[in-house]
C-alpha cells in the first residue's frame, strides 16, 4: 500500500474528511466485523490496512522501532506455522490476535464435542436417565438424582443430564448427543420447555400416555396433547391420527420447586423407546 496520509485513511475507510472520532470509531467496528468473513474488501484493502487508517485518523500511529525490530526478525525465520501455511508471519500473527476468542471458543466446542462422543460410547451404565434440555436449567444435578434415588428405592442408579445456557456451537453439541442418546435407548425422560417438547413430539419422540393416563392420576388441564401422522397415500394425502396425551405440565409440581428447576412452561414426557417404562411411570407419579 501507497505511503498513508489523511486523506487515504479517509478514502481506505470510506468516510468523508470531515467525519467526526465517533464516526470513525463506528465505522471502524462495522469494517472490522465485515472483515470476520473476508480477507480483502471489494477495494483490495486488508484488515491490517483498515487498522492503519483507523489509528492515522485517531492519532494512534507513531513509530515503534523495536515493534519494527522484533517484526523484521520474525520473517526472517518465522515460526513452523507460518512456514507451512506460506503466510507472512506478522499477518498470521494479527490474525490470531484479532479472531483469537472465536478460535478459543471454536475449538473449546470441538474438544467438547468429541467429549460428548466419547462418553456416549464409554457410557456408565446405569437403572434411570432424566435428561433436562431446552430453556430448562437444573441447579444442582447431584440433588435431584438423590432426590430420585430416595423417592424410587428401587432405582440405586440414577444420572440425570443438564442443559446449560451457552454459546450456539455448544447448544448444537448438546442436541447431537440428545440425539445419539435417544437412538441408542439411553434416555427415559425428558424434561424440556413447551416450544421444544412440541417440536420433538412432532418428531415422535413421546411415548402416548392416554392408556396409562388414570394411572398417572394428573388433571386434564395438565397433560399436552398433540397430533401425529400414521399414513400417507400416494397422492400424498395423509391421515392423521386423533389428539393423543405425549407430555404433563410440571412448571407448579413440588418435583420442580424443591430441586431448583428454572425454566418456563416445564415439560415432561417419557422417551417412546424407552426400556424401563415401569421406572419412567414411576417417576411421572412424582411430578404431581
């Protein structure tokens, strides 16, 4: 790039001459999250070139002779990466500094993921499982599994997994081990909020609760019904099965009062291939 004056920083940074420090400031901030994306602009100019202006027009820039000293030793033997890449080492190194949080967290959902994997293929075997997912939070885990253990004697192994709020990438690492979960019939219960009960009932996560409905022995105003398609013809009518009971409202039972369960519209129902149907009973009884 040409030697940088006034005028070019203005030009670089698409603003007027006579824009203000706020201006610049903003218009900096937007510049700098176009650039997560691109490594040239449609002008030809780079993230470090934007960040020259940026400091000229703010009166950052001064010249810093060991910075200079200690970036021309770094290219003349730059580091392995930057050899194995093929980029300028000083580049590389504003590139890490400047995407360094999405680094950090991108590769924390990674480890984490591979985690998540691994503990579904080393998974403790165990006699119950409650998964609590969606905008649903558990305070304490550990209370609740020995608040279930105590309720259901029978039951000695009990894990109950929590959600947490966090990040989208974690979110989605959380919902792919749901999954995998739920395929493998390792889940008995899932305690969500409404919107994403009603989205896994569509999917037929829920097992229909209407024959065991006097047994539960909830009121009418507590159960959620739902509708599922049971055939399609070739003309792509379909037919729809009658309303069915797949969940019970348990926002206002002592169950979720007494362990520090947060969320709104509280959910639950019992996994439709679940293998321990009688514990999973059981354990709706205690939600009242």
């Amino acid at each position: 790039m040409q030697t940088l004056d006034r005028e070019k920083a203005f030009e670089i940074m698409q603003l007027s001459p006579d824009a203000t420090s706020d201006e610049i400031s903003k218009r900096y901030g937007i510049l700098t999250r176009k650039f997560r994306t691109i490594e040239r602009d449609e002008n030809g100019y780079t993230l470090e070139d934007i960040t020259k202006a940026y400091e000229l027009l703010m009166g950052y820039t001064y010249k810093d002779d060991k910075e200079e000293l200690r970036q021309k030793k770094l290219r003349e033997n730059p580091p392995l990466i930057a050899r194995i890449l093929k980029k300028d080492p000083v580049k590389l190194e504003n590139f890490f500094y400047y995407y360094r949080v999405y680094i950090i967290i991108s590769i924390v959902a990674v480890v984490f993921l591979v985690f998540m994997i691994r503990s579904c293929v080393n998974q403790v075997k165990y006699d119950f499982c409650v998964v609590v997912f969606g905008k649903v939070f558990a305070e304490d885990e550990k209370k609740i599994e020995t608040y279930i253990k105590e309720q259901m004697p029978s039951t000695p192994g009990v894990v109950l997994l929590p959600s947490y709020e966090a990040d989208p990438q974690y979110e989605y690492a959380v919902q792919m081990k749901l999954i995998a979960m739920a395929a493998a019939k390792e889940i008995d219960v899932l305690i969500t909020d409404e919107a994403v009960f009603k989205i896994q009932a569509k999917q037929g996560m829920f097992m229909a609760l209407d024959d065991i409905a006097d047994i539960l022995g909830f009121s009418d105003d507590r159960y959620i019904k739902g509708e599922d398609i049971i055939d399609e013809s070739d003309e792509g009518e379909t037919e729809i099965e009658p309303d069915k009971i797949y969940g019970i409202k348990i926002s206002d039972s002592e169950f979720v009062k007494e362990n520090g369960i947060i969320g709104e519209n509280i959910t639950a129902g019992i996994v439709t291939n679940t293998e321990k149907k009688d514990k999973a009973i059981e354990f709706m009884k205690l939600l009242k």
